[in-house]
DNA sequence: GCATTATACTTGCATATGAAAATACTTTAC
DNA sequence: GTAAAGTATTTTCATATGCAAGTATAATGC
C-alpha cells in the first residue's frame, strides 16, 4: 500500500480548527486580545531586532497585507503596538511592542502555554509532544520567517 | 527544562494557516469546490450510512450550525449533495451525496492528494510522515465524530 | 395531555477577510 | 535624469462567519 498523504493534512486542519475555537474564546476573554493578535505580537516579539513591516507579518501570519492593517490599527489604538519608520526606506512602518503590549504578551503567553498544556496532556505522552513538536517543526520549517520558538 | 506547550499548537496553526492558503485555491480553480466544501463532502462520505445531520456536521468541520446551512445551500442548489428527511425525528434533514456529488469527490480526492504530496514530501520522509499522522490521529482522537481517515 | 424545556435548523446582523484598486515611495533601465 | 516597473501599505468591495434570535419539532415533567 502507498503512502496516503491527505490524512495528515485533513487531520492538520481539523486540529487547528478545533484549537482555535477553544482557544481563541478563552484568550480574549481573559486578556482582551484575540489569538491573531497574540500571534502578531510573538511574531513582532522574537523577531530581529523586535520589530516586522506589515508585510513580513502577513507572510508569518499567511493572512493577506489587508489583514494586518486591519489587525494592528485597533491594538495600535489601544497602545499594545507602535509604529518606526525606517530611515532608508519611507515605505516601510514597522510594527513595535509598547512595553505595555510586552508586559501584557508576557501574561498572554502564560494563559496560552495553560490552554496548551490541559488540551494536549490528556492525549499525548511527554515523548510523544516532543516528537509532535519536531515534526511540525520539520514541516514548518521552511516558512518565511520561521523561528524555532513557534 | 519543562515542556513547552504552545509550540506544537502555534506550530499547527500555522501549519494550517499556510496549507489553507495554498490548497484552498488550487481545489476551487480545479474542481470548483472549496476545501471546506471537500471536506464537508468527505464527511458525509465517511459517515455510517453515507449521511450526517447538519448538528453532526458542524461539530465535525469545527463551525457554527449557520456555516454549515450557508456551505450546503449552494451545493445542493449545483445537484452535489442531496436531503434526506428521518422518519422519526421532523426536524432533521440528512446531507447526503448524490451520485454527480460522489464522482466529483473522487476526483477531488485524487487532487487533494497530490496536493499534500506536494506539500509534504519535500520535508518529512515516510517513516516521519506515518509518525505525524499516527501522532495527530491521538490528538483528534476523542474529536466528534472522528474517523480514522481524516 | 399540557406546559416547559431541549434540539435542529435557518436567518438577521455585525464583524472579519481576501482580491484588487489606490497611493506613495523605491529601484531599474536606458 | 526620467520613465517604467516594482514594492509597502491602505482602502474599497464582495464574500464568509459566528452569535443571537426566530421557527419548527421533539422530549420531559407533572
């Protein structure tokens, strides 16, 4: 019998469907802040430098520039993120933690290791986290933008 | 060090994220179905008799009852999926496939699998690739409505 | 049996999203 | 140096989605 490459896609999508129904609900209403906004800021956060342009966050995000617009406008007015031009180039604006964003992406980061924790540990070995984690390292690895940390 | 928990999640996300990007266009402009539409479909398929309720559906693709009437609506209205009343209980009505609905799905299938191939060969091998969806089964295990295939 | 509660959808409304157009700036070609 | 092409961002528009309300039917309590 042949590989059957749609399972583990299928059952990707399925996951992350599940995952983001749940923990979505659960991090705003703790935090104020949506699961995308979390993901921006970690990705503005382990970023070089602490820093992305909107497009580059639109790449690490695989939404489309529109959405990050969308996406950083409100945190921007609620002091979560600012804005730095660069000097060479007047196209660009990169999006920046405040230190209140920081400080909050700190506790948001807590909340979402928790949430993690209680839907993964039920169902899978130590050994079998760490393996999980490897391979979706493997198959994210070639991501723009990738980092190790997620 | 303890284990960290947010990254397998933060990794299917994204994983997610990016395979939706890609396949959602490629199956549309092949087969003029979206994923969801295939994955609806394939559902059904699946399921003991060849039919689900639209409850049972929603639960399955992770969304709201109101995306399931929205997403069957046009395919029914195009002649792919079909309704079936219960004899006991009025206020369900079965999604079912109807024969151009089953061939087409076979067709869908073949391209969802070539797209994944594509996808996943360059960066697991087939020990790495049984792994992965051995490990992802475990975690959509207690899911509803699971089946081993997806 | 009748009223209350629960379930299976469907619809109205507000929000979220991508594609493409619009805008502003930079790089390349010559 | 100027025109053409490319890039970063925002905005417009059409579509997609969840929540909550509405409708119809079934199950439960008494």
């Amino acid at each position: 019998m042949t590989t059957n490459y749609s399972t583990p896609i299928l059952r990707t999508l399925r996951a992350s469907a599940f995952i983001d129904e749940r923990i979505t609900g659960a991090l705003s209403a703790v935090h104020g802040v949506s699961l995308r906004d979390t993901m921006l800021m970690l990705y503005v956060k382990n970023a070089p430098g602490s820093k992305l342009s909107r497009i580059e966050l639109a790449k690490r995000l695989c939404v489309s520039p529109s959405t990050v617009t969308r996406t950083t406008n409100p945190l921007e007015k609620i002091g979560l993120i600012g804005r730095e031009a660069d000097n060479r180039d007047a196209r660009l604006s990169y999006v920046v933690l405040t230190p209140t964003g920081a400080k909050l992406l700190k506790n948001t980061e807590k909340t979402l290791e928790q949430l993690s924790g209680d839907f993964l540990t039920p169902k899978l070995t130590e050994k079998e986290l760490l393996q999980l984690a490897q391979l979706l390292g493997k198959l994210t690895s070639d991501f723009p933008g990738n980092n190790t940390q997620a």
